[in-house]
C-alpha cells in the first residue's frame, strides 16, 4: 500500500438558495443567493495538527479546542465548512454525507451551487490558519445591510464579518485579486467574481497564470 501526496486541494466555494435550512424572510432579501461559504476535504490529522498549530494566535482558543474535541478520536477523511451565518459568529462545522440534513453534507443542489477552486497546499495552510485566526469575530450587521444599498460603511479593521466579507477576504489572504469593494459585495457578486475566475482559469491553462479582475 502506498500513501498519495496531495500538492493540490479543491476547495468547494457554495452559494446558499432561501431553502431548506435557509429559508426565512431575511434571506428572501438578496439576489438569488443569501449565503456563500467554503468547504474542502483533509483528513483528521492533519486538521488537528493545524487547529493545534494556530489555536494561540485564534480570537476565540475556546472554539478551537471545541473542534480539536470532537475529531480527537477520528481518523481518516474529513470536510471542513467555515462560515458565518446572519447574526452569529465567524465558525467552523464538519460535513458527512452520512447525514440528512442539508446543513450537515457536502454541499448540493437543490439548496447550493458549487465553483470548485483548486488551491497549492501552501495556500491552504494559510487559508485554515486566515480562518482559525478569526473563529468567533462576531457578525457585521451594518455591512451586511448597506451590500443591498448605493453606500457602504469604511472598513478600518477585520474585526466583524459577513459572509461574501469573509470568504472574499480569506482568498485574498492567499494571493487572489478582486477589483472590487470587499466590504460592498452580496454572494451572488462573489459568484460571479469566482465564475470569472474559473473561466481564465481554464483559459490560463495554456496562456499563463489567472488573476481574477
């Protein structure tokens, strides 16, 4: 038996529809979608090894020792989902498709559309340390708002988040570009950033390296 060396991961960015586990008033009021989250397949270990790893540098070293908690006995495949949902806080739960509820398994049609990602190893390491470094920051409700609005607020720090906020800043923190107001974006406008992506990617194969614009 041999041991497969992954130098690439895919990460799954996921756009929530208002249904199932999403579907109430509030999240009628965007564009088409009114969530977006990322999630990717590791294995217990090493998800330990990095929750261990960045635990002192997390705003909140009581959720990650949580998430250390409940994978301490568990080997083999895992999938991490990071995200925050409206008036909670910047959080991480773990996905099987061993369960019904939509909330709990990979994400899938009919509640999400998938863009997959491919990141390096390297990337990722610096995307599980960008996220656990900020579990528990709480939500931004004023920007989450003026997103629907011809206005936003200056952002001075990362202290609070949205959804589209968070995932767009956790890939910039890993060498993505996006010519866009981060702290003005719904999750539909982060669909359509990445839908671009994905398409110079493809073309990018044979002419070069991609930047999203």
């Amino acid at each position: 038996m041999f041991k497969l060396i992954y130098t690439i991961m895919q990460l799954d960015v996921s756009f929530a529809k208002p249904v199932g586990p999403y579907r109430n008033p509030i999240n009628h009021l965007p564009d088409k979608y009114c969530h977006v989250e990322l999630s990717f397949h590791t294995t217990a270990k090493t998800f330990r090894r990095q929750l261990t790893k960045y635990i002192e540098g997390s705003h909140a070293p009581e959720d990650v020792q949580s998430l250390i908690n409940r994978i301490r006995r568990i080997n083999g495949e895992i999938i991490v989902c990071f995200f925050i949902n409206w008036g909670d806080k910047v959080s991480c739960r773990y996905l099987s498709d061993l369960i019904d509820d939509a909330y709990l398994r990979p994400p899938e049609s009919p509640v999400y559309d998938n863009i997959p990602i491919k990141i390096s190893m390297d990337q990722s390491e610096k995307l599980v340390k960008y996220y656990i470094k900020n579990l528990g920051k709480s939500y931004d409700y004023a920007r989450a708002m003026l997103s629907m609005c011809p206005f936003t607020l200056r952002r001075s720090d990362e202290d609070k988040f949205y959804c589209s906020q968070l995932v767009l800043y956790s890939l910039m923190n890993i060498g993505f570009e996006f010519d866009c107001n981060v702290d003005h974006v719904l999750p539909v406008d982060v669909y359509r950033l990445l839908e671009k992506h994905c398409i110079k990617d493809t073309d990018d194969d044979i002419n070069g390296s991609s930047r999203t614009e």
